[in-house]
C-alpha cells in the first residue's frame, strides 16, 4: 500500500487489519484515506480522548457540521454540539 499510494488498497489494507484486530494499522489506513467518521470512531473505541479533541478541531477547519457534531457527542461535550 505504501508503494501504490492507491486509496483502495489502504481501504482493503484497513479492512483487513479490522478484522484482525490491528487498530494501529486501521488508523494508519484512515488517516491516509482520509475517512475522518470512521477515524473518529476508532478513536471512540479504543479510548483515545486526545486524538477525539484533534479530529473534533479538524472537524471545525474542515467546516463539517456533523463531523464536529459526532465528535462532541462523543466527547460529551455539550457545549460544542449546540
């Protein structure tokens, strides 16, 4: 995947390790394809508080509503979600 640089082979990579169990290999893969929902509940599952606050500011530059939305309510944070 590294040396196709194809968005469907990290996809299928991500896929994979899923299934498999390796959350560190399924980041790297949303992060190079850039599927921010399915990073954001990675995030969720695997506890990273951190990396939820960096993808709900990422949300805010990106100006995606509902992608700043689902991250407040993960982070339960009221107060952003309005």
């Amino acid at each position: 995947a590294y040396e196709m640089s194809d968005d469907e082979c990290w996809h299928r990579l991500g896929l994979e390790a899923l299934r498999q169990g390796n959350h560190q290999v399924v980041e790297m893969s949303y992060q190079r394809t850039k599927n921010f929902e399915r990073l954001s509940f990675l995030y969720l599952l695997t506890g990273n508080v951190e990396k939820l606050r960096k993808m709900l500011r990422i949300a805010e530059m990106r100006r995606d509503i509902m992608g700043r939305f689902h991250n407040a309510l993960f982070l339960g944070s009221a107060s952003e979600r309005v």
